[in-house]
C-alpha cells in the first residue's frame, strides 16, 4: 500500500480523522487533494468585527469562506471536525509576537474564541491541473510569500501593504491561468500581477515566507494575492491573542474546489 | 432639460445628494444606472456576526460588500456620504414587525448600530444589456419576490427559505444570461433556477412583494437569490431592531458595476 498515494486521494473526513490523530504531522498540500483547504482564523470576539471588515474590503486577500459562533468549533462544512484538533500545528500569537506553536487549541480554548475561515491558494490546484496547466507550474517548487508595496484597504485598526504568493508560467499558460483562477474567487482569484515584480514593489531578495525569487529562464512569474496579508494586519495590530495555521497546514473541508467555482 | 434623462446619467454622488436634499421622493432604479446600488441592512451590534454568518452562509443570497464599525454612517464606497440621509426610504422593524417608514435615520440613530450593504440585482442591469439582453427581459415590468421551497444554509437564530426575483427571458437569452450573471457573484450571480417554477416551490399566487407569477407566451422564467431572504430570515428571528431599505430604495455608490465582475 502506497502511503502517500492513500493521502493524496484520502477523503477530506480521512484527513482530518489522521490529523487528530496525530498520524499526519508534515504540511497538508498533498493530503486529500480533490478537496478545498482553508485557513482558519480565530481572534478574540472583540477583534472579529475588524477582522471581517478588513477581508470584506480586501476580498482578494482574505475571501472569506465561514464564520463561527463565538466559542464554536465545529462547522458544517467539516462534520464531525474539531477545528481545534484537526490542524496539524496552530501558531498561538500574543501582541504581534508568535508565542507558541500546538497541536491542540482544546486546552487554550475560550468561550469568546470566534473563528473565521480563508480561502487558500490550495484551491486553484485541482481547476488548473484540469485545464491542462503544467504540475511543475502549479506546485511551484520554490514557494513563497512576498511583501508588495500595494497597500490594502484599511479597516478600523487593520492596514498595511498586500503580500502575494507566486507561480511561474510558460508564456502559453497564461491566459488559461486568468481564465481559470478568475473564476474561483475564494482561491484569491486572478493574479494580482503578471511580470516585473518591483511594479508592484515586490521584495523577492527578503521573503516574508519561503524561498527568495528566482524567475527560471523563459518563465513570467504570477502574483496572488494571500491570507498572510490578513494576519500580517492583525499582527501589526497586536491584538492581544490570534491562532492561526502554521504555515502549509490547512483545514481541509468537505467540499470539492469546483463548487467555489462562479 | 429633461429631468428623468440627467437622473439616469447622473453619478452616484449626484444621486445621494438628490436623496440627501428630499429632492428624489420614488424608486432608485432608474437613478446613477451607471452605478452600483446596494441594500443596506442595519442591526444592533449584538446582531451583527449572526446577520455576517448568514450572508456567508449563503452568498447568493446576501453578498457582503461593505460592513462599517459600530456607529459608523459613512463608507470609502461613497466617500462624503451618508447612509442614514442617502436612502430614500428605511424601514424599521422591531421584534419582526415593521414600525415606521422614514427618511432619515439621524434621529434614531444609537451608536452600537451596525451597518452591512448587500449587493443587489441591479448590479446584472447593465452588464446584461451591454452583453445585448433586451431591456424588456432585464427590466422585467412585472418585478416581483416568490418565497421558494429551497432551505437557506441556517446560521444561530436566522434560518428560512430562500426568495427569489425573476426574470423572463426568450429561449436564445438564456445562455448569454447564465454566462453574464455568474461573473457577478455581487449581484446575486447565476440564476439559481430556470424554467418549471414548481420544482422549487415558487408560490407564484402570492408574491412577498409585486406580481403574482405570469410567464409570458414564448419565455422560460429564471429565478434569482434575493435580500429579501437575509431580511425575512432577520425578522423571522424578531430581531428588537432592524432598519433596511424600503423596496426599492438602494443606497448608491462609487463603483461601477464591472468593477465587481470576476
């Protein structure tokens, strides 16, 4: 029986059973593929009215799939999940600073906690593969986070510049890229940018996550826009406490991508 | 000068100091066609992470374009505006029955107010007539609200059907109609069905709001998701206070519509 090939095609409910049990513990992009990965976000019930505003005026940063009840941690897009439990490490952060990393919220969990969950970059996989894009374009080997000098719209005490993730395309994918990542809008949508990254003041020598940007011979890099510009703004903002997923461990739901389609 | 010609073409700004003045006393449709007109939706505070939980939980229905702080009355969609002057008629419920109708919220105004806008269909008007729809199917002249049999996605106390708006379209509209309407998920999107009105329990005999349902000889009905749901669901709850937009009567903004198109 082939392990990683079990993951891959693994049921998002199978995924989250080995999460919790503590079977699964390196990054998630390669478990249960065909189903869409979420980032969850949970502040205290005084922050989420900020948190909100900022995703509803920067939707392409942080398209905003579910919001819980205060103190709730079940949703209905992942019966029977725990959202405490079923992410493989959580980044506890206290006033700006990363305090901790658990594989449990269960035993810091509070009554006020209200978790929102993110779209991810995750969900564009599956929908370019379909359309013929290459796997060495769309799992970029060297991925990472950037800071850009676009600034987002600020909401309350949120602000601060976007960051972008990247894919490099052959000249041919392109289009098709558009075409296809416009129509997912919950998967951060079309690239924000195409081409010379320092138009849009890109810091490819110091990432924010990630490797530093080499563009490969013949390539045109792609820019998305990407939830760490939400946490990046709380962040800043120190608010008091925020769990987020450390970096590539997602919660994984029961819907396939292309229901987020438009 | 002809009066109703200079409101149609008049920018949104425009539009909102007509309202603001008193000097614009009917429906908004015909008014700023080139730009966005929005439903807002104003609750206690208290209220509000069920309202937001609610529209996320069923974005066809109320797709969230803007939320405002507690007490806020202005939006960066219409910078120098009001919302509590620049609406035509509110509406305000409490405990689930409509108390008053006025055109101005200043004096009820309390600080833990809670502003959301919701996208509307006026949004498709213009993108649908651009892609060659005639106005007789776009600008139905029989405008009307069915509750369905369709089951909203419940949120803590909010839960309902889903109601929907029509259109009557000829045969060779429908696909362009389906293809301009899903690029505007902020305008309630694709129609969520098309033809027998039956198969989703559409009571056609007794509207919620205008015309009984009359399908013209020769036309197939396409059926969209509506505020209206998010508004019923609200005073189904009987919510102690609720001020929304008298039918209508859309609060306008700086965008044009293709702006929000993905």
């Amino acid at each position: 029986m082939d392990a990683a090939r079990d993951a891959i095609g693994a049921t998002a409910a199978e995924a989250r059973a080995l999460i919790r049990a503590g079977r699964w513990s390196g990054l998630t992009e390669t478990l249960a593929q065909r189903f869409v990965h979420l980032a969850p976000v949970v502040v205290p019930a005084d922050w989420v009215l900020p948190l909100l505003q900022f995703c509803i005026r920067n939707p392409s940063a942080g398209p905003i799939l579910e919001l819980l009840a205060p103190g709730d941690w079940e949703t209905g897009l992942a019966p029977g999940g725990d959202i405490r439990t079923d992410v493989v490490r959580w980044q506890i952060w206290e006033a700006g600073r990363l305090t901790g990393e658990v594989t449990d919220l269960r035993p810091v969990w509070r009554e006020d906690l209200v978790t929102v969950l993110l779209g991810t970059s995750h969900i564009l996989a599956g929908p370019l593969k379909a359309a013929g894009i290459s796997a060495e374009t769309v799992d970029n080997p060297r991925p990472a986070i950037y800071r850009t000098a676009l600034p987002t719209q600020p909401a309350g005490p949120l602000s601060g510049p976007h960051f972008v993730t990247v894919k490099f395309a052959r000249p041919e994918e392109i289009a098709t890229i558009f075409r296809v990542t416009g129509r997912y809008p919950a998967g951060h949508g079309a690239p924000i940018h195409a081409g010379d990254p320092a138009l849009i003041g890109v810091d490819g020598v110091h990432p924010a996550f990630g490797f530093p940007l080499e563009v490969p011979a013949g390539r045109v890099p792609l820019f998305w826009p990407c939830g760490f510009t939400v946490l990046e703004a709380l962040r800043a903002a120190r608010l008091p406490w925020l769990a987020c997923h450390a970096p590539g461990c997602t919660f994984i739901v029961d819907l396939p991508p292309e229901r987020l389609s438009v």
